[in-house]
C-alpha cells in the first residue's frame, strides 16, 4: 500500500494547481483528476487503485488557429493490470508513455494545431480521430488503435490510442470530405502474460502447441517508418431525405498481429517457433442514423479485406488463415420514457470465404442492451449494460450508479461481471469480475 500515497499526494497538490492562473490572455487551463479503486469479487484482491489526472491546455494563435494540449498522469498503486514496466513496442517512439517507476507514467494525449486552411479546416498533430456510433464494441471505429490494459471496460476517450495525423476536412458540395494521413505507425497496445486482462482464448491467440513442446517467440515484426509504414484514410459525410450519412475507407495496417507458428528441428529436438507480423488491410464502410419521434436508427458497416484468423487445420503451414470480414452493427435507442434511454445493438459479423479449421463460427453475433435512467435533475443516473456473444453463450454485465456531489465533483459505484466458458471473449475473463468505486474531480 506504499506506492498508494504517490496517488494521495499528486492528487492533495491539485487544489494547489487550481489556484494557479487559469486563464491568462487568449490561454485557458482545465484539469479533470479521477480516483477508481477496483475489488475482484471472487478473491476479494484489489485489482487497481488508480489515479487519473489530465490537464487540459487551449489557446487561440494568430490567424484565427487554436493549440489544444492534453496531457496525463496515471499511478496505481497496485501494478496488476501492466505488471512491471511496459515496453511499449506496439507503440510508435513519439506517441510512448513515459514511466516514472513501474507504477506511474506520464503521457502527452493530444497535441494539435486547427484552423481554417484555403476552403476546408486542418486540424494536424496528436489527435482522436472516431468513426461510427457503436457503443460497448467497435465497428468502424478503427483508425485510432485501443490499449486493452482494462479490456473494454475502460471508455473508448481514454483506452484509444491518439496519434500523429494530418486530419483535413473540406466541403465537396452539400457534403464533407475528410483526408486522413497518419505517419504514426503505433498499433493495439495489448496486454502481457501475467496481466489481468491477457487474452488466451484460442479464436484470438490460436490454440497453444503440444504439452512439453519448447517454444521460441521471435520478434514481431512490426510497422516502423512514418512514411512507407503510413495510413490514409477518407471519410464523405452528408445529408438525405433526414439521413446522417458517411461513406468510409481507410487503408492501414491491420491493429490486431496475425500469429504465425512453424516447427524447427534444432540440436536438442523440435522447437515451436512463434513470431507475429502485422498485415496491410483495406476497410470500406458505411454509417447511417435517422430519428423518427422518439426512436434513432442507427448502423455501420465495414467491410475488411483480408484479415488473418487463427486456424485448428493441422494441415496449415503456419497456423493462420486468410480471409476477409463483414462486420456490422444496427442500434435502436429509444427516448419513449420521460429521462430514461433503452438501447439496443445488434452486432454480426461473417467471414463470407471458406476458410479452413477456423477457430470461431464463420458467422459470430454479439448483441448489447442498455438501460439508463437520470433521477433529480440528471444529478443521479442509473444504467445497466449487458453484453451478450450468442454463439458461444458468454457476455458481460455492468450495472452502475453516478451521483454529482456538486457541480464539478461525481462519484459512482458498479459492478463489471464476465460470465461463460474461457473459449469465449468475456467468458475468458470470468475469474476477473469487480466491484468499483470512483470520483471525478473538475477543476
């Protein structure tokens, strides 16, 4: 519990912080500072207690620009969910995190420079870049990768990964276009053996070589130069007949590493070798949203081409497939009730080619349901989130209440519960079911 008062005392020194001048001129200052404790229901071990802060800077530049800086400070003081130190090799050099210890970091979120360039609007710098609408999973929101140290629990804002891109948008008639190019080659940050949240269901890792066999893990080989190792991306939004309508391309390098397997025959015997290579993918897709009274209709569409699956085939040479996937995702959000939303998503996805001993169902559909309630004034607010894989049975349930104290203090309590067999994506993380307490403090 030592390390707990690197948290107690960063977070007694912000009312000293406030205190500073906030605004000075055109500049402005925000700090928003947010405690979580973690319990895990089932040995009663603290999962996390962990401290948040992130100052937020924006000034106004000559000609009309604006600077936007965010930064981060994050300590816990338990190390449970990134043991040690992380290496940080799925992350590009310039868009690292800085460890101070093996329990606390800092880490420069967002930088960028916008303002209006010629006919369109350039924002270029380190930047949160969101495509589509889904809540709880993703479909089309895929340009900025995600840090699964907290799996899907933590909020898409602050477990996406920002990078350094070059983000123009122009008018093209009624509609809008947006350029993306994105020199920052980082990918999905994703957990190590003996952190919480790894991930070891065999539809993701693939499944693991005969008992007693060596394994040899290489290096990955991984994207590294800014411009041949480049991403771009285009995005046309617009307007019909009430319709929010996007069309969405984006050629990158998948985020998820393709697994590969070969058996070597060395001095001492076979040796399985393991190493992961990252893949140039195409994704095409679409978003829809329209409101009809109380009821939003909303979807996306993705199409990717190719994708590489983990495959059971003995008969493969290296133990990944090839093929493409149709992912989707059709949400109804429903206002009927007077300060009360039901949602409801239904998310499929099919790889439409014949792909050899594929380790999940061609066709996998995972659906959510969300109920939320705000009482007095929206100063309290009950939700429940319920996450459900249909093919495998497994899913997650997260019930939560948050109450605002005051105007810039909210406090809230919740459960995050898995359920399923370890084969499944939530059911592998049974054992890690929680309760939380937090408080966000605005300054």
């Amino acid at each position: 519990m030592r390390h707990a008062w690197l948290a107690v005392l960063l977070l007694a020194a912000l009312p000293v912080l406030a205190d500073l001048p906030a605004r000075a001129g055109a500049v402005s200052l925000s700090t928003t500072a947010e405690v979580e404790w973690a319990v895990e229901t089932g040995s009663g071990h603290a999962q996390k207690l962990e401290l948040d802060v992130q100052p937020q800077l924006d000034a106004a530049l000559p000609e009309d620009f604006r600077l936007t800086a965010i930064g981060r400070l994050r300590a816990d003081a338990y190390d449970r969910l990134e043991v040690g130190r992380p290496d940080q090799s799925e992350v590009a050099p310039a868009s690292r995190r800085f460890g101070i210890g093996e329990q606390a970091e800092l880490e420069l979120r967002e930088l960028y420079v916008e303002g209006r360039v010629g006919g369109g609007w350039l924002r270029l710098g380190k930047q949160q870049v969101v495509w589509g609408q889904a809540d709880g999973l993703k479909v089309l929101d895929v340009v900025d990768p995600q840090e699964f140290r907290e799996f899907i629990l933590d909020d898409f804002d602050d477990s996406r990964i920002p990078l350094w891109t070059l983000n123009y948008e122009v008018p093209v008639g009624p509609a809008r276009l947006q350029l993306l190019w994105i020199p920052d080659t980082s990918t999905h940050d994703l957990p190590r053996d003996g952190d919480v949240f790894a991930f070891r269901a065999p539809r993701l890792v693939g499944r693991p070589p005969p008992p007693g066999l060596p394994v040899s893990v290489r290096r990955a080989d991984r994207p590294d130069s800014a411009l041949e190792d480049s991403d771009a991306g285009a995005r046309l939004a617009g307007h019909w007949r009430g319709w929010d309508l996007t069309l969405n391309y984006l050629y990158h390098y998948d985020d998820v590493p393709t697994l590969r397997r070969h058996l070597r025959i060395g001095p001492g015997g076979p040796v399985a070798v393991v190493h992961a290579d990252y893949e140039r993918a195409h994704v095409v897709g679409a978003t829809a949203s329209n409101t009809f009274g109380s009821l939003t209709v909303r979807g996306e569409i993705a199409y990717t081409v190719p994708r590489w699956f983990p495959t059971g085939d003995r008969a493969d040479a290296d133990g990944a497939v090839r093929a493409d996937e149709l992912g989707a995702v059709l949400g109804l959000d429903w206002y009927g009730f007077t300060d009360t939303l039901l949602s409801f998503q239904v998310f499929p996805s099919w790889i439409p080619n014949d792909a050899r001993g594929l380790l999940r169902d061609p066709v996998d559909v995972n659906v959510t349901l969300l109920a939320r309630r705000s009482f007095w004034n929206e100063k309290l607010v009950a939700e429940g989130i319920w996450l459900q894989n249909l093919n495998q049975g497994d899913g997650l349930v997260r019930p939560k209440l948050r109450y605002e104290l005051r105007d810039d203090l909210w406090v809230w309590a919740g459960f995050d519960w898995f359920y399923g067999t370890r084969k499944g994506l939530f059911g592998e993380f049974a054992g890690a079911d929680r309760a939380v307490l937090g408080f966000e403090l605005g300054l």
